[in-house]
C-alpha cells in the first residue's frame, strides 16, 4: 500500500489537554472564558452551521453562556410537565472537556478550549429547531475538515460511554462523572470507572494476482462489499486476531500480516486497527468460503474489476478506514463508492 496521509478520523488537530482536566476550577475558567466553545450533541448527533452554496458546513460551536440559557430555559418550560405516570423533567447537559483547538487553515477558534455538551430534546430544540442542522457523524465527516471531524468523533466516543455507564460494574449503584468527564465515580464506594475502547482489526487480504478479497455482511443490504474484520478477544494479539477473523470468517489461511494505521470508529466504542495480510497460496485463495452468519457472500476483486462493479456494487464509504485503505490498494479515488456506511 502507497504511503498517504492518515485515515479520515484519524487526523484531529486537537490538544487534549489531559493535564488540565482535573484542575478544580477548570469549569469555572470555561464559562468566564470569551473564547471558549461548546460542541453541541443531541442523540449522537452534532449541530452544524448553516449550508451555504460553494462553502462546506463546519461545526456550529457556541459560547457556554448561549447554551446555558437554552438548558435552564429548557428546565423552567419543563419543570411542570410532566409525561402520563411521569414525575417532573429535569434537563441537565452532560458537559466533557475536549482539549483545545489547534490551528488549522480555514479553521476558526484556534486555542480555544472546546466542551462537548450533550442535550436533551428540550434544550437542543430551543438552540437549533431545524432539523437538517443536526446531523450524525456518518453524514458529517465528509464535508467537515480534520479538526471538526476529529472533535465529532470524540465527542460522539465519550457521549456514548457516559450513556452506557450509568451504573457502577462492581455493586450496581449510580455513578456520577468527574474529572471534566473523563471518568465516573460510583456513589455507593467512591471507585472510578475510565472509558473503553473495544480493539477490532479490519484486514485489506490480498492473493498472488493482488487482488483483493471483500464481503457482504449478512446485516448490510445485498450487493454491498468491504474488507473483513473483528474484535480482538482476550489475551489475544492483534496479528493473531488476523489471522482468526480471516480463518473464521473466509475459511482462508494468511501470511505476511503487517499493520497499517488506526482509526477511532464510535459506533459505539471501537478503535479500527489496519491490517494486510496475503493469502497462503493460490489455492487457499480459490477454496475461500463465507462462514455463512456474519459473511453472507465473499469476491476477489481485481482493480479492473472493481472499476467495473460501480456504481452497482457498494464499497465502503471515504469517513471509514475501509473505505481509505480499499483507496490506497486502487491507487486513486474511487468516486463513486457510497458515502457514510460501513467501518
């Protein structure tokens, strides 16, 4: 594979500023701070600008003060509703501190100290009502430069772990975050809980002829194609997991495993790990099968035949690590590959 820049989610201009997460008047600095900047979540998705002919969206990041006034204005509305067998709503917005915003051309707030906040429904509705405005990181990473980009996709990773850890894993009790939201307390023995990332390996296969070998997962719809992958288990190393995946899912033996690059995928908490690896020999590559569960259909790929193949194949989107190393294989741009699906 040709050297290039690194996969898509992969290139944030961002400091993230660990060090200055536990200092204990860190919140208080933020909403003083003029330059500060709020990235908005709701339901995984970001409030962008407004599209404009011939300029590209970019995250629409807020001053704390203007934000703040929506979530109370939002908790007074709703302080006296209340939902049939419901007791009374209670907006509050789960605030994480992303670092600082490095410069980057074209970019605006360059060392502006950024939070993600994530809103409820009532908030979010008195910001921005326009739907089109709010969008998921699959249908935004491709208009959005590096740095926006990156920022979504930690913003949309660290969202996700709150709203799954809610409750301690060693006595079941609340948990409350700290540390500007990069960990959880439990309330019943004061023990932290720290974010996960599930490591999966993704694997660019080849045979002697270069081809390449892609497959349709059985939850895609038909005549969609990528490169395989898997989880990594435990106390396994990432080339063995290679080496599994590829025996368990094409029944096909590979050698020459080497690692490529990484990218951080928040659906909803994976960290994609490149791979290419090679087939045994030409007849493991003629006798590959799917596993028939989670690969429904398996191809080999020559670069002519995947030029033919378009657009009525469907071959993983440029946001994904699938989609760039499927790209540096073809040696170009493979234009008319869907956008936004796929790892």
């Amino acid at each position: 594979m040709r050297e290039s820049t690194p996969p898509p989610l992969a290139r944030a201009h961002l400091d993230r500023d660990g060090i200055g997460r536990g200092a204990a008047d860190r919140s208080a600095r933020f909403d003083a701070d003029p330059d500060a900047r709020v990235l908005l979540l709701r339901d995984g998705r970001a409030l962008l600008t407004e599209r404009v002919e011939g300029a590209s969206p970019v995250l629409d990041l807020r001053p704390p003060s203007e934000v703040s006034a929506a979530v109370s204005a939002a908790g007074r509305s709703d302080a006296g509703a209340t939902d049939e067998g419901a007791g009374p709503v209670a907006p509050d917005a789960l605030r994480v501190y992303l670092g600082r915003a490095l410069d980057e051309e074209g970019s605006a707030h360059a060392g502006a100290p950024i939070e993600a906040w994530v809103l409820d429904e009532s908030a979010a509705m008195l910001l921005e009502p326009e739907e089109a405005r709010w969008a998921g990181l699959r249908q935004a990473a491709p208009m959005l430069s590096d740095r926006d980009a990156g920022l979504f996709t930690q913003a949309v990773a660290i969202a996700n772990w709150h709203r799954a850890s809610g409750f301690c894993p060693r006595c079941g009790a609340p948990t409350e975050p700290i540390e500007s939201g990069w960990s959880r307390r439990c309330t019943n023995d004061g023990g932290q809980v720290f974010p996960r990332t599930d490591a999966a390996v993704i694997v660019l296969v080849t045979d002697a002829d270069d081809r390449v070998l892609l497959g349709s997962n059985a939850m895609w719809q038909s005549n969609r194609f990528s490169l395989l992958a898997g989880f990594v288990e435990p106390g396994e190393s990432l080339e063995s997991a290679v080496v599994r995946e590829i025996g368990e899912e094409a029944g096909l033996e590979v050698v020459d495993v080497a690692y490529v690059a990484s990218q951080p995928w928040p659906f909803p908490a994976s960290l994609m790990l490149g791979f290419t690896a090679r087939a045994v020999s030409a007849e493991a590559a003629a006798a590959v099968a799917p596993d028939g569960e989670e690969i429904l259909e398996l191809r080999w790929f020559s670069r002519d035949e995947l030029a033919a193949a378009l657009p009525e194949v469907g071959f993983p989107g440029r946001t994904s690590i699938a989609g760039w190393m499927l790209e540096q294989w073809f040696g170009g741009p493979i234009e008319s590959s869907p956008q936004g699906w796929g790892a």
